[in-house]
C-alpha cells in the first residue's frame, strides 16, 4: 500500500489522515487499469480483512457505492466515522479470508 498525501478517505470520509490507493477491482483480478480509491488505512485493511479479491469481485464490491451498501462494511463504517482521523484500530481476518470458512 503506497501512503499518498493526507486527506479524506474516500470510504468513511473523515479527514485529515493518510490515505492509500485502493483498486477497486483487484489487480490480480484484471484491475490494474480501472478506477482506484484513496482510502485511510484503517478502512483499506478492513475490506482486506473481510473479503479476499476473488470475493470482492463476486460480490460486486467493485466500487464504492456497493461497498457502502454491504452489511459488513455499512456496520464498520457507522463505528470508524466515529473515531478519531489518526486512529488505527486493530483487526483481525475474518476466519472466510484466513481459510477458515
């Protein structure tokens, strides 16, 4: 993940952090050249840890209206829009992406 300049997550909104460039649809996935996200880290990590690429792209969480509108990701948000902008709260994978199912 290449940190960019600070400003606004493009998913939670809060601002002023760092953010990183997110590939909406997964590089490894034939997104290399589609549109991308600046995202703070905290919400990048978040996707990462509740869906794998292939999920995202079958799932359609392609852009960030439809990331918006998942369950998981509409609960994180209403709870990381809360805190602070430098805040980076622990996670951990979701036992689907560590292989658990």
């Amino acid at each position: 993940m290449k940190e960019q300049a600070l400003g606004k997550c493009e998913l939670c909104g809060r601002s002023p952090l760092a953010t990183t460039v997110h590939h909406l649809t997964p590089r490894e996935k034939g997104g290399a050249l589609l549109p991308t996200a600046l995202l703070c880290k905290a919400c990048h990590r978040q996707i990462h840890a509740l869906y794998t690429n292939s999920d995202l792209v079958l799932l359609d969480l392609t852009t960030l209206d439809n990331l918006r509108r998942d369950s998981q990701i509409a609960a994180y948000l209403k709870w990381i829009s809360r805190q602070p902008p430098g805040s980076e709260p622990k996670l951990r994978k979701s036992k689907h992406v560590r292989g658990g199912r």
